[in-house]
C-alpha cells in the first residue's frame, strides 16, 4: 500500500452530524457521522462489496440438446391444450369456457410450483454461499467477513421461533469486538449445535429402520425400494432441518450431491475406518446373514445422511463434531444382538 | 541463569510440595500478571474478578458460556502476610466514579475460588470441582529489579551509565553524571556522599520515568521505597570504576549495599511470587510506547526481555511438578486495545509480537505455549465511522480524560469525543525506526458508564478479549 499515513483527529461529538437521524450511540453499533455540515456530503463507493462471480461452466452438447427437447414438449404441451380447448369450444362455448378456467389454474399452479423451486434452489445456493464464506474467514480469521457470515446465518434462521434466544445472543455477539474464527466458533456452538445433535437422531433413526426392514423382508427387491425410499426421505427430513425447504429440483441437486460426495470420500468417510466398518460388518454377518445385511444396509443409510449433512449445513464443523458412523454401527450392531437373542 | 540461592531452591521446591498436596482436594493455581508500571494490572485483575463474579459477558471462556461454572467468590488468600488486593475499592473507583484506579504502590494479593463441574466424567466424579485462582498485584517498577539477580555491581554500574549516556536521556542525567564523575570508587567510604550521589541518581530515574511514562531502568524500588526509604540499602549508585576497589573505600561500600539491596529487597520479592507461578500473562502497554516513540519502544523490548528472562517457563513433568512450578502458558497482551479501532488490532498484536520476539523465542524453546492477544479489561469506548472530506475514519468514541490535549484542544473530561489515533503501520518492524514518528496520538479515556438494566442492576464491565485471555491462561484448569 502506498496509501500515507493519515493523521490523527478528534472530534467533538455534539459538533458532528449525524447522517442516519434515528442513529443513538450504543456499544459497538457503528454509527455514521460526518464531519461536514452537509448531511449529503457522504460520497464514496465501498469496493469491499464486490464479489467475483464463480467462472461459467462451458455449455455442453447434452444440455443444448436437453434446452432442445424441453421446449419442444412444452410447445407440444401448449397445443395439445390449444386443440383441446378449440374442440371444446365447437362442441359447446360453456364447456369452451371451463376448458379457458381450468387451463389458467393450472398454468398459475404451475407458476407457483415453479416459484417454490426457484427459492428453493435459491436457499440451497445461499447456505452454499454462507458455508464456502465462513470456512474461508475461519482460516483467514477475518473479522469483517466472519461477522457479515454470522449475520446471513441468523437471516437464514430468521423464521425459527425455537432459536429466537440463541439469534439474540449471536447478535450480540457480532456488535462486540470478536476475532474471526472465534466468532463462527461461537455461531456454530450457539446455532448449529442443537441442529446437529437433531440430525444425529434422525440418521440413527433412519439407519435402524433400515436394518430392522432388511432383516425381516422376504424379499431383496423390497429391501431395495426400502432402502430408497428411506435414503429421500432422510436427505428430504435433513436438508428441511438445516435450511428450510428445499424443494423437489433442489432436493434431486441434494441427493445427487450426496451420491457424489460419498462416491469421492469413498469408504474412508468421517475420519472413521474403513477396518471398523468391514470388523463390524464381520461381527454382524457372523450372528446371521440376515442380520449382516440389514446392518450392511443401515450404514450404507447413515452415510448418504452424512454426506448429505455436510452439504446442507451452513457452517463447516470447527467446534462441533459430524456423527461417526462409529456411533451407528455400535447401534445397530446392539440392534442385531438383541434380534439374535429373541 | 541461577536467580535463587540453594536454599531457597529447597524452600521453594519444600513449598511447592506443600501446595501440590493440599491441591490434591483443592487445587490452585497461581496466575502471575506482569507488566511495567501503568501496563494495566490492577484494571485486568479488577475486571477479571468482576467479570467471574457478576457473570459478564463471556462467551468464549468455555467453561463459562456452557454454565459448567456455577460460581466465583473472593475468599481468603493463603499467604497471611501480604495485604489483600482492594476490590472492593477498585470497582468503586471504575463503576462509580468513573475514574481509573490509583497506581499501585505496595503488593497485595486474592484468591479466586471458582466453583464448576468438569466437563469429563472422571474429572466430575474424582475432582472436588473448585480451582482457587491466586493473582498478585504489585507495583510495575518492582519488576524491573528482577534482572539484578544475574548481575553484580560492576556489571550494572556499567549498563546504568551506558544507558544514562545515551542521546535521549543525556540531558536528565547530567546533574547525576556530574557528580558521578567527580566521585572517585576507590575514596574512602563517606555516607555523605553516597547520600549524595543516591539522590541525585533517584531524581534522574523519577525524570526518566516522567519523561518517557514508562520506567525501563532499574532499581524500581528507588522510585517507590515504601518503607525502606532513607535505609543504607537504597542509598547507592552506578560509580565508574566499580570494580577492584578496596575494602572500606566508596566503591566496595556501594557494591555491599547493591548486595543488600538484591538480598532485603529483590530476592525475597522473586522467591514469594515469581518463582511460583503456573500461568503468566505480561501485560505491554504498547500505545504508551508507541506516543512516546521509537526510542522509548526500543527501551521497552529490552526492558522486557530482560525480565522475562527471570521466569521459570517450560514443561514440567508429573514428577517434577511436584516440587517446582513451571510457567507452562504465557499471554502477551497488548493492554488498551480499545484506545484503536478493532480493524487495527491486528496490526497492534504484530507491533507486540516484534517486541517481545525474543522472549517469546526462549518461552517457545522451553516448551511453552505462547499466544499474543490485543486487550481491553475494560472497553472504555464504542466505535463509530465519521466521514470527513470523503474520507471514512474509522474512529473510536469516549470521554477522554480529564486534560488530555490534541492538536491544542484541552479537553475538560466532560463531553465525549470521536477520536481517530491514526493508521498503525502495517509492518511491524517500521515502528523502531526514526520514520515511524509520525502519525500516531494516543488519548486516554476515562472508564465507561455503565448500562444499567431495567430493575436498575448495572451490567458487568465491559471489556475485548478478556474471555479469550481467560480461556487461555485458566480454561484447561476447567475443562
């Protein structure tokens, strides 16, 4: 920086202007006062603000083709109802007239459908956004940046009446003088905690429900729409858990992100071995095939969970600790004996 | 460096024994606050004890913020022949009257209990889930004597004049210098003219002291002597040619009465306080220095790391806890660290870092764990940003105190102010060169006004980091 050194002032703070008249001094508000008469006098551009826009990924083929196709079927879409409408209208206007109704409520259905996509796709970006920010100013421990990521953090929150203590108190906290990485220490232990030991019961939940099903279906192809139906349902109950609703595309983003980060982290998942996994397993199959499968199968559960809480929670984990699929595999495991022993 | 005689050493390691017993059922742990004279100590320990008390505002001192401490009161402290710190008095002066408390002139001493529930199982159901904190205050000028342990007379007469003649002091010292150099070591033992050469010798540190408001030069008892005042061991001075000088001539009578000062006065101070201590925070009022310039900076570093030089830090092993203390943590706090604006704390705890490289070196080689933090006990400002020819200044607002001045403007102590001190360099290594006296001004600002809640109770101290410095020095004593 070549910038030199500006020289030391003191102002008397009855002589000052207030810009923001509603504006009372209080410990760490950040009051704005000029030393101009002027309240207009404030001319700068705040740079800091400016943020680079992720790169474009290069267009492909399959999605001009995709892009292609989509409006074809939505202009095949609009003349079927076109058609539809006419041969209504020829065989009598009152049916004509229905047919015009029901055609605009379902295009305003559809609208709104596609809305709540929209925002949820919106949300998972934002939290996205807030995770990659976060990580970022905990390693730089940047204090400005930690603070402008707590106070998207507690808007994210904004509508859960169950956190309205803990939203006060991080507010308070962001107006004192806290270093960075303290600061996000402090939102996750205050916000995100709670949440995380919620997210822990339900994958446990989900992973036992999940053996208990395989153990005792006649059948592997029930096992398998089982296990399906249950991996959605636990990414769809997560994803509402940590950042509100999803939606359906952004629930198919989220699961295909999950299906993805396990496939990158592969079985060494967590910190957790994959030995433990595989001494487990030969624990379990020892007591009964049956058995060893329904287990096999229930972490298989718990991991997607796991996966899928990295993805949907807004901070990384810095205090807290993600479950273990330790954890699990010690529960199910005590699952499978008390099976045995009945 | 062999600071302790042999028999103090088994005293001390009888000592500490002793206490490591008793900690069995109740540990304690002695946090050693160091700092020159004006660093800040009896504020910290002031608001360090309100804070526990009154349950402030502290979320990052674990043990606090997840309610695993249930409470902390004053109780008696365990060496009965040492005055009590005044608590009671300091939060008046702070809370009621607004003012800072006075400069401490004799040492006093409290003990913390705090009461918690360990976080561990074993700890809950083994521990007795109190830790008796013991802090001791004392004057700041004391501790520059602690470097006098390693050294006789010729060697500090030596340093004393070196450091008298150099360009910035020259001026203080010369009535001393005078003298000094018309006085001859090897003369026969005259009590007169030591009367002489010590007065004039104490009002050149009292100059040096007013002069650069912060005292680096020994012997700090000169500038506070209490009750000794006027006794043969404070009645001595550096002399040229301090050395080989017979018996009963003025030199040897000088070195005698150095002896005795480092025998009635420093060692005993050491022996009691400092070679027991378990954590340390140094408390560096890095502002002061930096007001005063690259001179009295320079002054400063040496100042501590001599100093710090006569702590025993390091690792101590199970066995050998048990009859020495170790300093196993260390905290090097840049004090009054809301006289800035917090987007400069940063650069303040880099500045604190550079001037206390070496100590925290030798702390890192011994083994112990060492952190560097910008403090405020008590957060006597706010913030606030005031734009003035469209520049943004990010400034602080507080009442400064009474006759504080700037650019000429006498301020009255009544009426707040917003205040920019200026941009801290951004390289820490410029602030010891000539260049860097530029730009910077320091006011002082009295405590703050207290918010008072609803029903009238008025909220803890406010403060910048204190949880993060508790956390350090006390938190794995709670965990």
């Amino acid at each position: 920086m070549t910038k030199p050194p500006r020289r030391p002032t003191a102002f008397r703070i009855d002589e000052l202007t207030k810009l923001d008249p509603a504006y009372e001094p209080g410990i760490g508000a950040p009051p704005a006062l000029s030393s101009e008469p002027d309240e207009l006098a404030e001319s700068e551009a705040d740079g800091a603000d400016a943020q680079a826009t992720p790169p474009r990924q290069s267009r492909r083929w399959s999605q001009l083709l995709a892009a292609a196709v989509s409006g074809l079927i939505v202009l095949a879409v609009g003349l079927a109802v076109d058609n539809l409408i006419e041969g209504l209208f020829s065989r009598s206007s009152i049916l004509g007239w229905l047919g015009i109704v029901l055609a605009g409520l379902a295009g305003v259905a559809l609208l709104a459908l596609a809305i709540r996509e929209i925002v949820g796709l919106l949300r998972i970006r934002r939290i996205a956004d807030i995770h990659q920010r976060a990580a970022a100013a905990a390693t730089a421990d940047d204090r400005e940046e930690a603070r402008a990521v707590t106070r998207a953090l507690i808007a994210l929150y904004d509508r859960r009446p169950e956190m309205a203590r803990s939203r006060t108190e991080l507010g308070r906290h962001v107006r004192e003088i806290i270093d960075g990485r303290d600061l996000i220490e402090l939102a996750e232990t205050g916000l995100l905690i709670p949440l995380d030991e919620a997210a822990r019961r339900t994958i446990l939940a989900s992973a036992k429900r999940v053996a208990m099903v395989t153990t005792i279906s006649p059948r592997a192809l029930v096992d398998l729409v089982f296990v399906g139906a249950e991996i959605i349902r636990l990414v769809r109950r997560l994803a509402t858990l940590y950042g509100g609703r999803p939606g359906t595309l952004g629930f198919l983003k989220l699961t295909r992100a999950a299906i993805g980060h396990l496939a990158v982290t592969g079985g060494l998942a967590m910190g957790d071995s994959l030995v433990s996994q595989l001494l487990g397993h030969g624990l379990a199959s020892r007591l009964s095939a049956k058995l060893g499968e329904g287990v096999v199968n229930g972490l298989l559960t718990a991991r997607v969970g796991i996966a899928a809480i990295e993805l949907c929670r807004p901070l990384p984990f810095l205090t807290g600790q993600p479950p273990r699929l330790a954890d699990v595999m010690s529960e199910l495991t005590r699952l499978s004996r008390v099976g045995k022993d009945a | 460096m062999q600071l302790a005689s042999i028999a103090d050493e088994a005293r001390l390691a009888l000592a500490t024994f002793a206490e490591r017993a008793v900690g069995i059922v109740a540990p304690s742990l002695r946090l050693g606050v160091t700092g020159l004279a004006r660093a800040g100590k009896t504020v910290f320990i002031t608001a360090l004890v309100h804070n526990l008390i009154h349950g402030g505002r502290l979320p990052l001192f674990k043990a606090y913020s997840s309610g695993r401490i249930t409470g902390a009161a004053l109780e008696p402290q365990p060496d009965d022949d040492v005055p009590r710190f005044d608590y009671e008095q300091h939060v008046r002066d702070l809370v009621d009257e607004r003012v800072w408390p006075d400069s401490t002139r004799r040492i006093s001493e409290l003990r913390l209990a705090i009461r918690y529930e360990s976080a561990t199982f074993l700890n809950r159901s083994l521990g007795r889930g109190l830790l008796n904190l013991d802090i001791v205050d004392y004057p700041g000028e004391w501790l520059l004597d602690l470097p006098l342990l390693g050294k006789d007379y010729v060697t500090w007469s030596g340093e004393a004049l070196a450091f008298a003649r150099a360009p910035a002091r020259q001026g203080l010292a010369a009535p001393w210098l005078a003298r000094a150099a018309a006085a001859r070591a090897e003369a026969r033992e005259d009590e007169a003219v030591a009367r002489e050469l010590a007065a004039l010798f104490t009002a050149y540190l009292t100059a040096c002291r007013a002069n650069d408001h912060i005292a680096t030069e020994p012997p700090g008892r000169f500038l506070m002597p209490g009750d000794l005042a006027g006794s043969p061991a404070l009645t001595f001075a550096p002399l040229e040619n301090a050395g080989g000088n017979p018996a009963s001539s003025l030199g040897a009578m000088m070195a005698r009465r150095y002896e005795a000062y480092k025998d009635a006065v420093v060692r005993p101070f050491f022996r009691d306080h400092f070679a027991r201590l378990d954590r340390q925070i140094v408390l560096v009022d890095a502002l002061e220095a930096l007001n005063a310039g690259p001179a009295a900076l320079g002054d400063l570093e040496a100042a501590l790391a001599s100093i710090l030089a006569s702590f025993r830090v390091g690792r101590a092993g199970w066995l050998t806890g048990l009859i020495a203390r170790r300093i196993d943590r260390i905290l090097f706090a840049a004090t009054k660290a809301d006289h800035l604006h917090h987007g400069d704390h940063d650069r303040l705890e880099a500045i604190l870092a550079k001037v206390v490289e070496r100590a925290i070196t030798q702390a890192k080689f011994a083994g112990a764990q060492v952190e560097v933090l910008a403090l405020a006990s008590v957060r006597a400002t706010r913030e606030g940003t005031v734009t003035q020819h469209g520049e943004r200044l990010p400034s602080i607002i507080g009442t400064p105190l009474p006759g504080e001045s700037l650019d000429g403007r006498v301020y009255d102590g009544a009426g707040e102010i917003a205040m920019f001190p200026g941009d801290l360099p951004e390289e820490a290594e410029t602030v010891f060169s000539r260049q860097a006296e530029t730009s910077l001004r320091f006011l002082r600002f009295r405590p703050p006004k207290l918010e008072q809640t609803a029903e009238g109770l008025s909220l803890s101290l406010p403060h910048i980091r204190l949880d993060r410095a508790l956390e350090f020095l006390i938190g794995d004593w709670l965990a």
